[in-house]
C-alpha cells in the first residue's frame, strides 16, 4: 500500500514534498529527479527553492513534451522545466533532460531517451501528478503498464485541460512524447500529488481501484515505494482516509 498523507493545501504538500527531496540530496547530492509539469508540483518546486540547498549536481528528466511546438514557445515542457525549474532551483543549465530534446529526429526519441536515462543510472525519485482521467505523464487511459517512453495522440479531454496554458484550444498539440509506465515504475521513489475535487475520483481510482490500463494512475500500487500526497479535497472518495491519517499521525522516530 502507498503512504498517503492528507493535507489542508497544495503549501502544505509542497513543504513535505520538499523535505522528502531534501533528505535523498543530504544522502545523494547527484541524485536524478523527474520533474512534472503543470500546476499541481509548483508548490514543491517552490518549497525546494525557498530551502536554499545546493542543487548543482542534481540531475534531471522531465516526463513529457509537446510535439510540434516551435522551438522556444513559452508552453514547451523545455521551456517550463527551465523557467519552473531550473532557475529557481539553481541548477546547472542542461542538466535537466526533456523528451525528444537531443535533436535527432523524433522517430526513435523514445528509445534514447530510455538509453540516456538508464546511462545516469535511473531516477531516484520521481514527482508526479495525474489528471482527470487518471493519466500519469502523457499516459492516457488505454495505455499499456508495460509502456517505455513514446510518441502518443493526446486525448481531446487533456487537451481541452491545457488549452488554459495556451491563447486557444487549437493551440494545444495533437501529440506528445511521454515517459511509459513501465518508465516511470522504474524510478526508485515515486511522489504523487494531487489537488482539488476534480481530481478526487483519479485518485481514488488509482489508489484503491483495481490496477487497470483504462487507470493508468493505478500502476503506482505495483510500486514499492510510493508516497501520495493529496488535499482534503482530491481525498473526498478515498475509502481509507481515516487509516491514512492515522498512519501518518502515528508514524515511527525514524519516519519523521
């Protein structure tokens, strides 16, 4: 089962999150984190960078990019990753690895990027996020569990989602390139967030559901070490809210 923990506010979740990130880097200082896009990892991102830590020989890989964006447009996941990410982290410029993002042609981006992540040795841990149906990374409901890094058709939902980060829906790309599954099952710690109503029936599905390609999300129960992190809001469906708490609130010494 995955630790979850049920917080008050995304603030609140950030600064846990943070401090997870934290005690890996006082322990790996070259660690390999995987950073998400979007909202929901802003306030962990933003507790990271408040503790001032030396992050310059952290490492990185983003899960996702657009296809088709031109080079430098501000909603690219290259872009974001280097204005959410980067710099306020203080990491090394290029130290953080996007999708498709060696210029090569993207035909065959999928299998390099899987080269490049297993040469720096895998992912310590990796943050995520998941959407109204249930996807993880650019993972949508169909996707195999067994799935590597590939180029994907977005669905018209997760489209219509990100039409807010552009001037018009039509702006939103028809595709993506998408660490898998069985990519993401790969990293070492997984941490997942979620905020607000809209989410709570994802996160009851992926966590107390049955594991199932249509929930792509609820691979993280085959995960050994996974900590979910949610609002009192996201939680709303959660069949076993009050264990969670009460495990959280009785953790042992060497927990905390």
């Amino acid at each position: 089962m995955a630790e979850v923990v049920i917080v008050g506010s995304a603030d609140e979740a950030g600064d846990i999150a943070a401090g997870i990130i934290r005690s890996l880097l006082e322990q790996l200082p070259d660690a390999v984190l995987g950073f998400a896009t979007g909202s929901t990892p802003l306030s962990t991102y933003r507790a990271l960078a408040a503790q001032g830590l030396d992050l310059g020989a952290v490492r990185g890989f983003a899960l996702d990019e657009y296809v088709g964006l031109p080079a430098g447009h501000s909603q690219s996941y290259r872009a974001v990753i280097d204005r959410e990410v980067v710099a306020p982290l203080g990491l090394q410029p290029g130290s953080v690895r996007v999708p498709g993002d060696d210029g090569l042609p993207l035909q065959g981006a999928g299998e390099r990027y899987e080269r490049d992540i297993y040469a720096a040795g895998g992912i310590d841990l990796q943050v995520l996020g998941i959407g109204r149906t249930g996807h993880i990374g650019f993972n949508e409901p169909g996707s195999s569990l067994a799935s590597l890094t590939r180029v994907k058709t977005l669905t018209e939902s997760t489209r219509l989602d990100n039409a807010r980060f552009f001037d018009s829906p039509d702006e939103v790309p028809t595709h993506c390139i998408t660490q898998g599954l069985g990519t993401i099952l790969r990293a070492r710690h997984l941490v997942l967030l979620a905020f607000g109503e809209s989410k709570a029936d994802a996160v009851a599905a992926a966590l107390e559901g049955p594991v199932s390609a249509s929930t792509p999300g609820s691979v993280v129960q085959l995960h050994p070490r996974v900590t979910v992190i949610v609002d009192e809001a996201a939680a709303r469906h959660l069949e076993h809210a009050d264990y969670y708490r009460y495990a959280w609130d009785h953790r042992l010494d060497w927990e905390r």
